[in-house]
C-alpha cells in the first residue's frame, strides 16, 4: 500500500484505518522528508509490517552506498536506486 501522504501522523492514520487489510507499505520521498519519517519506519516494522523506501537514490556511487549503509539494521525490505553499474 502506498503510504503518498504528507506526513508520519497521516500515514499512521492511514495504516490504522486499513487495519490487517495491508501489511507491505511504500513510503515515497515526499514522506521520507517529512519530520518523524524513520520513527514510522520503525513503528511500521515494529507492527509486523514489511515497508519499502521508494527514495529513488541517485549520486555519485560512494553517496549511495553510504545513505544504503544508513539504512541498513532498519528492517526496511527494498530501496528504490536509479543509476549506472558502478551504482548498483
């Protein structure tokens, strides 16, 4: 389910109102700037939830790595990464 909401509090409404209905959640970039994004990451996971950060991560292939890197030990399942070879 796509989490394209403005902030963490909408999103957390949203997941509350789908209940059980839902258990994998996309959550866009527009959300992942929002305040409180990797507090829902984590209260997402913490529900048994299977989230993935659609980040679309796209720079120099060191930059990626280290923001990859970042996120690894979140429980986040995939992570969107647009780019060459030496990227992936």
């Amino acid at each position: 389910m796509a989490l394209d909401v403005p902030s963490a509090a909408e999103a957390r409404a949203l997941v509350e109102r789908l209940g059980p209905a839902a258990c994998f959640y996309k959550i866009g970039l527009e959300l992942a700037m929002s305040p409180g994004y990797f507090e829902l990451v984590g209260w997402l996971i913490a529900r048994g939830n299977r989230v993935f950060a659609d980040l679309k991560l796209f720079d120099i292939p060191e930059t990626v790595a280290r923001a990859i890197a970042n996120l690894r030990g979140r429980g986040i399942s995939f992570v969107t990464v647009h780019g060459n070879q030496s990227m992936m």
